[in-house]
C-alpha cells in the first residue's frame, strides 16, 4: 500500500493519470476492494482540483463517467498499457 500522504506520490498518480489509463485499486466506503480504469487524458476537467483535499476525481474508463476515490484508501495504482 501506497503512503498517499506522500505528495510526491500523488504528484506522481496524477500526471499519470493526465497522460494515460491508471488502474487504480483501493478501499470503498464499505470496505469492499475496487479496481478503476481511470485517466484525465483527453477529458475536461478541473486542473486546479485541489490535491490536498481528501478525495479526488477522475473519468472511469469502463463507466464513462466521473467517480472519486479518497487518497488515504487507495491501494496500489499502475499504468495500462493501450494496445
């Protein structure tokens, strides 16, 4: 598991996120584990979403359509590579 109370490391998952699909795995609310395809590439989105907010918002792949994950239940998160 990811210290996401790392700035670097958020830093880090979102230009990921802003240059390619990011499968992110981490805790809901319930405790049930979820992995997300996520990206923020070629979407609109706010830029200025404030990193240091708890949770934080990206465009799923497979729904198409925004969700959020909190920082502080996520897991582990790698690129996909496209095909």
């Amino acid at each position: 598991m990811y210290n996401m109370d790392n700035l670097a490391i958020r830093l880090a998952l979102i230009r990921l996120l802003e240059q390619t699909t990011v499968e992110i795995t981490f805790k809901k609310l319930n405790d049930a584990t979820r992995k997300m395809k996520a990206t923020l590439e070629n979407v609109t989105y706010d830029k200025f979403q404030p990193y240091l907010h708890p949770t934080y918002k990206v465009w799923d792949v497979d729904k198409g359509d925004w969700r959020s994950f909190r920082w502080n239940r996520v897991k582990s998160f790698k690129v996909i590579i496209k095909k």
